[in-house]
C-alpha cells in the first residue's frame, strides 16, 4: 500500500522501519471521485498530498474568467498549492481532480510533526519544492518565450501519458490555445513522424 | 560583515557560533560592476547568492528575441536559477546586475558540504527555495490572469522600492508592456493618490 510512497521519499533518505511506519502512520488517504475541486481560488490550502492513483490539474481563472491549466499531476507527483499551505494564506489557484484519484494526504500539524521527529525530511521537501519549482520556472519561460508549437513539445515531453489520460480542453487550456489548434498541431507533428 | 546574511538565516533555525564560523567561512564575497551577465542561457548555474547590497533582476528572451524580466532581487534576498544549479543543467535564463552589487555565494560544492556539516541547513535552503516557488507562482498567474493596472499594483506589494531604482524599461520588460505604458499606469495611479 505505501510501497510508492515510501520509493518516493528514499530516493532522498534512507529510512528505519520505525521511522517508515511513523511517517506513514501520519498519512491519510482519501479515494477522491473524479471533477471533485480540492482546493478553490480565497481558500486556504491545508494539504499536501502524495497521487497514489489518478490525475489531477491545477489551474486559475485569467482576466476573462477563462479557465488556464498550470500543472497536470499523475501518480508519484506530489501536488499542494505550497505558497498558501506554508503561509496559511489564501489561494489564487484551483485544484482539482480529474480521474478518480487516491491520494495520501499531509496537513500543516501532520507535517510539521513529522519535521519535528524526522528533521531528514527537510531534505525530502526542499528536494520536492526544488523540484516544483523547476517546473513552474520552466512553465513560466515557455508560456513567455515559445510558440504554440513548441509549447506541445515541451508538454509531451514533461506529461508524456496526459494526451491519452484528459480531454483535449485541458491540453488547449495549459496551451492557451483552441481545442482545434490542439488538433492542428497534434496531426501536423503525427504526419512529421513526432 | 555577516550581520545581515546570519539575520536571514536564523529566521528558520538556530545557529552555535562554531556552525556561524563554519557557514560564513563557506562564502565567497563578490562585488560585482552594474551590468554584469552572470549566468547566461545555455549556461549551468553555479551559484547560489545573497545579496547584501545591490539590485539584480532575472530574464528571459521571448520568441521575438524580447527581454522579459521575471523577477528582481535586492539586499536581503537569495538568487540563483534553482533548478540548473541543483541538477546542473543548462539554464533557459539570464541573471545579471542592475547596480553595483556585493554577493555572499555558495557553489554546488560548498553548499552540499554545509548540507553535510550542519544538516538544519536543510530547513533553511526549503523556506527559501518555497518562497521562491510562491513568488514565481505569483508571477505566473498574474500573467495569466490579470490586467496590466493590476500586474502594475502586484508589481509595487512584492518590490516597493524597485521603482527609485531602475530604468522604467526593466518594469516595462518585466509588465510585458512598453515603457510610455508604465508612465501612464503610474499618472493614473499618482492622480489616485496611490
């Protein structure tokens, strides 16, 4: 049951059974339907959780109220809106699901306590925020500097599996493009073989 | 010499003298002219700094070849490009300074040694590394989602003293507008009274 969990964290530390079971002992798991919002733009984030299972998005709504994908999650990403879970301070994102998922879940007391009785896992987060970040950095550089085209290209090749897992709204709305650009440049990189 | 990068750091944890000696003695002091490149798209990061006087800013190139500034630092904040310096990766971004500028810098190589050394290291490099994940993220969704007013009023919250400081062409490369647009922002603002 936690054997994903446990893979993902002792790629940082190693752990003693006691503090492997102390750790999990900490966890929650919610099996959580699919379309289900976890976290909405003024709330305050109060978890983060590991995807054992399921696909989930985070996103915002832009000045026209139009929903833009920021990051698609899978099994083994850790997802939380950090900057409102560390701070305790509201949201400006949305989370939501987008297949039936399972997730093992952190709050701030249950993380907080974990860091207290295994201080290694600062190691573990900083490696795990590190890890966000250059994500959302490199997001950020190619919704700034790149084309639509090769905004799909990096796409595919950070969210390998997404194209077959979610409709191809959610692609156009990480893309900010159209469903029909989506099409387009899907069928334009097939015929070239990519 | 060390008051203010001590300061920051023992926001997060406590330090013995021998563990104060032992980090600053890891610091490299830089002064750096105005106007310095210091890491380059391409290029692998090889620092992490704390600025302790001096203003630098953070760019992209947009796909016409146009500067973007993504973010700007002064005294008392850390910059680095995280995600080329922990994986030693080619970097997609710029940093350089805008004023005379005087850096304490970790390499890679000295700061897994303090890691090593003094392990609540940890703690601190997490806090810094979320603060900046939720400064990025800040960024990135007001870029998405809101107005150039309204990038312009989040712009002076997060850098109330950028403004005194550089060219108004840096706040216009980092608003995605021209530099007669910022002025216009900033008469309706002044006749606001904000």
């Amino acid at each position: 049951m936690y054997e994903n969990i446990l893979k993902n964290v002792t790629r940082f530390i190693s752990l003693t059974p006691e503090e492997e079971t102390f750790f999990t002992d900490l966890l929650v798991c919610k099996s959580i339907p699919k379309k289900t919002v976890l976290l909405r733009e003024g709330e305050i984030c109060q978890f983060e959780g590991f995807i054992h299972k399921g696909c989930l998005r985070m996103y915002c709504l832009n000045d026209k109220g139009v929903e833009v994908t920021i990051l698609f999650a899978i099994e083994d990403w850790w997802i939380s809106d950090i900057a409102s879970f560390q701070d305790q301070v509201s949201s400006k994102l949305y989370i939501e699901t987008l297949e039936d998922s399972e997730i093992y879940m952190l709050d701030p007391t249950t993380k907080e306590k974990l860091l207290q009785e295994v201080p290694k896992f600062e190691r573990v987060f900083r490696m795990l925020v590190q890890r966000n970040l250059s994500t959302l950095q490199n997001r950020l550089v190619s919704t700034i500097a790149e084309s639509a085209s090769e905004r799909y290209l990096e796409f595919i090749k950070v969210y390998p599996s997404i194209p077959q897992r979610v409709a191809q709204y959610y692609i156009a709305s990480y893309l900010g493009v159209s469903k029909e650009f989506v099409s387009t440049i899907r069928k334009r990189l097939a015929s070239k073989g990519k």
